[in-house]
C-alpha cells in the first residue's frame, strides 16, 4: 500500500528528516494579537522567540487550520495514497489528532489518527518506527497498533525556564510565580501516560530539578532499555549541549541528541527550557 504519513509541528521534526521519508507535517499557529503565524511556515524560530520577547500581550496557540487539513487529505487522495498514519500531539493539548478523521472523511481519504498523548521526540520515534514497519511490507492495521503500543512506553519531563510565561499563558497563579521566584523554586513538568502535563516535584534550584528529571529516567531503564533519548529545549541549544557532555558520562551507552521543541511549548514554557525524553523499548 501506498501510505502517506502526517504530523504537526509538535513532532518538530528535522527539515532532512521531512524530505527523506516524504513527511507531510500540518502547522501548529501562533497568535500575536491579531495576527497569526503558522509554525515553521510564516516565521522561523529566531523571529519567533523575538516576537515573544517583545510581545505587549502573552501569544496563544491553536490547532493547524480545518481547511488546510482537508486540503491535505485531498491532495493525497489525488496522488494515488491508499491511506493515512497520522500521528498527532496529544489530544489534551490541541484538537488536532480529533480532527482529522472529520477533514479526512470530507474528503473521502482513509486515515488512522493517532493520539500521541505526548509531544516532541516520542512522535518522531514513532514515525520512524511506522516507516521501518512499511518498509517491511507490514499490514497498515498491524503498522497502526505496533505504534499505539509505543504510546505507553513514550516520556517527557521539562524545566520550564521561567513560571512568568507560564503565569501569562494562565498556567500557574501569581501567587505561585511570586512565591516561586522568592523561595527559587522549581518545578518538573511531565506528561502523566494520559496526555496531560502535569507539575511532577517541586524542587528548590536548578540543579534539584534536573536531578529529578534523571530519576524518571533512571525508572524508565529499570523497566526497559531506553537506547536514545533526546534532550529537548526551547531555544536553549547550549544548555542542552552542555547538559548532554554530563549525561554522556553518566549514561555511556545511551545515545543523547539535543532537540529543538516546538513554539508551541515555547509560548508557554518559556525561552531556555530544558528537559528529557525517550520511548522505552
């Protein structure tokens, strides 16, 4: 079967990854205001972090266009594709992944939609994963379940760099920025296996937080092998470059890759953010 393979910009995969294996990625939107900005198509990351510096009011974030995910199922449809593996950001944090089945029935296109119930790393793992499968000529019912197993096994865990983008994108109280900043608290933000972020610990310094992220990875291996982990960042890649110098040492037969997280996790985690992610084997 010919089969077409679709995310968003939550996955921010890699331009030269796109291009190889022929991904068709629908983008995320920035709202400044009154203006919108689709992620990776109408400004790099550069200019968006530039916006944001000097935004008078906090930007949102929405879901890629209905008609441009219709448009895409038809343009696949009029290029000979059996079908559709779409794997989409969590369904808790934008309606992507719902509605997909709605643009693909309008057009008549067969699509597997699936729920990543996670964001970044995990999706691309798991399009790598689904292409190695086709590739072997697997079943698309069979690629299709072997990637929601994967669903389970997949982890992040972040640093927001700030709670001030947080506390503007209604994330967390005043009170609890105000009393943050004071005490030098931070927090571990992770998804919870059911799509939803969640504040994990509440630590106090950077270096207590980080620690708290490798110990969910250190639980993560005493369940399974985790052989390639990816250390994600908004913009922040020299944290995330010294970051993995120290984890190489710790962990010399894992392989760790710094990972650019979309502006979608920017606009609310703010600038310098660091974190970790893997799927569990």
């Amino acid at each position: 079967m010919k089969i077409a393979w679709i995310t968003d910009t939550a996955a921010f995969l890699t331009p030269a990854f796109i291009e190889q294996h022929h991904i068709h990625v629908l983008p995320l939107n920035m709202v400044f205001e009154e203006e919108t900005f689709r992620e990776t198509v109408d400004m790099t990351h550069s200019e968006f972090y530039h916006k944001l510096r000097s935004a008078k009011k906090h930007p949102k974030t929405s879901q890629p266009n209905f008609g441009e995910h219709v448009a895409l199922y038809e343009k696949l449809k009029a290029e000979g594709y059996d079908c559709a593996i779409a794997i989409h950001v969590s369904s808790k944090q934008s309606g992507t992944v719902t509605s997909a089945p709605m643009a693909a029935e309008q057009a008549g296109f067969t699509t597997y939609a699936i729920d990543s119930k996670i964001g970044s790393y995990p999706m691309q793992r798991m399009i790598e994963h689904g292409i190695e499968l086709a590739a072997q000529g697997k079943p698309v019912e069979e690629i299709v379940q072997s990637i929601e197993k994967m669903v389970s096994g997949a982890e992040l865990a972040f640093l927001p760099a700030s709670l001030e983008q947080l506390h503007k994108s209604g994330r967390v109280s005043g009170l609890a920025m105000f009393l943050s900043n004071l005490l030098n608290i931070k927090l571990v933000i992770a998804y919870d296996g059911q799509g939803t972020c969640v504040v994990k610990q509440k630590v106090r310094a950077e270096k207590r937080a980080k620690e708290a992220i490798i110990e969910t990875l250190n639980q993560a291996l005493a369940q399974a092998s985790v052989q390639r982990v990816a250390i994600i960042n908004c913009n922040n890649l020299e944290g995330a470059k010294a970051w993995q110098r120290e984890l190489e040492i710790k962990y010399p037969t894992i392989t760790f890759t710094p990972t650019e997280l979309s502006a979608a996790v920017g606009v609310h985690a703010g600038e310098g953010t660091l974190g970790l992610a893997w799927v569990r084997e």
